[in-house]
C-alpha cells in the first residue's frame, strides 16, 4: 500500500485510534486545503474501516481490501460533482441517502465520502441534514471540505469536525528534495501558500521560472517613464489566476518588508519593490488585485486582460505621484 505523507501521518494516528477502539462518529468533517492530499488519508481510513482483518490498518489481503484496491468495492461510495466546478446535486445527496439505510453489501460498514462538500447546493445540504441526525447502523460520513465557510451551519455542528494544517516549511521542504530532481527553495512552498502537493505541482511544472520572470518584468516596467505591460499580461495570462495570487503575495511580503517582518520563503524582489512601493499602496492594490481574482472566478466572461492590464496600470500611476 502507498506509503502516506508525512504531514498526514498525525492525523492518521488519531483516526487510527478511533478505528482500533470502535469510537468512530456517524458523521466525520475534514478542513483541509487543496493540495494537501487529504483523499489519500481517507482512502487508507475507509479501507481500514471494511477490512475484514484488522481494525488498525488494511490488511490488503483480505476480500474486502482487494475490491478496495480494484476500485470496485460495494459499501464505499464517493459522491462528486458531476462535472469539475459543478454542484453536488439534491438528486445525488437523495441516492446516498438511500444507501446510508440499506443494508451492506458485505456486511460490515457503508461509507460515504462526500468531496468537496461545499459543492452541494441548497437543496443538497438540506437533504443530508435528516440523515445526519439519524444515521444509519454502521453507516459513516466523511465530508471533505477546502471552505468550511460554505457549509451551512446546521451540517458543521452534526459532524465531528477535524482540521489539517499546512505543515512546517521545512517537512515540505525535505519531502520536496525527495520527489522532485527539480531545485526546491522556501519561496516557491510559500507562494504554494505552504501546500506541499501544490509546491510539487509549481517546481515540476517549472512555474518558478515563470514566477521569476514575472516578477523581473513588473519591476522593470514600474521604473519605466512609460511602461509597456505586454510582456507581463503575456506571462500571467499563461495561468491568470494563479498568477494573481502570486502578485498578491508578492505584495504581501511588500508591506512585510515595511514592517521590518523577517520570513522564511519571502519573495526575492520584495526588498526591492518595497523601495518603489510604500506600504499604503502595497496594501490598497493588494485588496484591488484581490478583487479582481473573485471577479474572474465568480464572472470568467470578464476581460482577464483589460482588468489585470488596469491594475498594473494604476500601480504604476501611483508610484508615480
């Protein structure tokens, strides 16, 4: 069986313990950011939980392991959007409803995982709520959820709730040297917002090049008499939105560096934008470029290029005054 990160490790030990001492809850809450690889730490948990042989970990040898392994195993059922970006919908909570009372195929526990659950729309949630009050015998929910701010109230407080934090830079540092024959450093982990699968994702990809070269040709035009953001548009728009969040940390170690803040990780050109850029406008074009990322995530027909073009725009005029 694949080995589990490391960061997840803690937590394991602890859903580990519920298992070996038959205290796990009907209804399970995982918080965790995208990019952490919360979906390995279920597979391990909800395997364990049908294994025939052991209430620790899977065996992998029994028959219920083997059906997990095949992906074909009848009383662990995933419930997704239909389609990426989607909603879960009332139709598919209703289904799992109806397989959190029927009987198991197998005769030991259902599980039912439901990702992300902030997906599901009104409907949804208010239709899982009955049966999270009730659940069925030897029935488990495990909701998986990026933004537990989404979540009505009501589904929270029925659920014992569990949180994984990004773990130490320097666990996702050593992890990264291991998988990668790319060079890993502390700014990349902190522009991955310290998410260790993302950092994999932004040095494999060779995103940090890209990052480099970004912020090079920003601070070359906001020295410039008369700017030309062309190159620059070109270089965000290959990943608009990641790239804003990108600038918004950039602009974040800006107003750090102000401060006096000393961080591991901090973005390389931040000492010296902060000598172009005060505080006052470090930060008001930060909440800007802020908005401009939920405009393009809540309104994609919007013109990406006009709006970043704008904001590089007006931060350049203010420099200027």
């Amino acid at each position: 069986m694949q080995m589990i990160y490391p960061w997840l490790q803690p937590l394991w030990l602890k859903w580990q313990d519920l298992s070996e001492n038959d205290r796990v809850p009907g209804a399970m809450l995982c918080c965790a950011s995208q990019g952490m690889g919360v979906n390995q730490l279920v597979e391990r948990f909800s395997s364990t939980l049908v294994c025939t042989h052991s209430d620790a970990e899977p065996c992998g040898f029994c028959h219920s392991c083997s059906l997990v392994a095949s992906g074909n195993h009848p009383d662990i059922h995933w419930i997704k959007p239909e389609k990426e970006g989607k909603a879960i919908t009332v139709e598919q909570i209703r289904a799992c409803n109806r397989k959190a009372v029927e009987s198991s195929q197998l005769g030991g526990k259902r599980i039912i995982i439901i990702t992300p659950a902030e997906a599901m729309n009104e409907s949804a949630s208010n239709a899982l709520l009955k049966t999270l009050e009730t659940p069925g015998r030897d029935c488990i929910f495990i909701l998986l959820t990026h933004k537990k701010s989404r979540l009505l109230p009501t589904i929270v407080s029925r659920c014992q709730c569990w949180h994984l934090a990004e773990p130490d830079a320097d666990v996702t540092y050593q992890w990264l040297k291991g998988q990668t024959e790319q060079p890993v450093d502390y700014c990349g982990i902190h522009l991955s917002k310290g998410v260790p699968l993302k950092a994999l994702a932004f040095f494999s990809g060779g995103a940090n090049q890209r990052f480099n070269d970004i912020q090079q040709e920003l601070m070359d035009q906001l020295q410039a008499s008369v700017p030309d953001f062309s190159v620059c548009w070109k270089l965000i728009s290959e990943d608009t939105l990641l790239s804003l969040d990108w600038l918004a940390t950039l602009l974040a170690d800006v107003q750090k560096v102000h401060f006096g803040l000393k961080e591991k990780g901090r973005c390389e050109r931040s000492d010296d934008m902060a000598e172009l850029i005060s505080y006052d406008i470090a930060y008001h074009h930060t909440n800007n470029l802020n908005q401009i990322h939920d405009q393009l995530v809540n309104y994609p027909g919007l013109n990406a290029e006009l709006l970043v073009t704008n904001w590089l725009s007006e931060l350049h005029e203010e420099i200027c005054l």
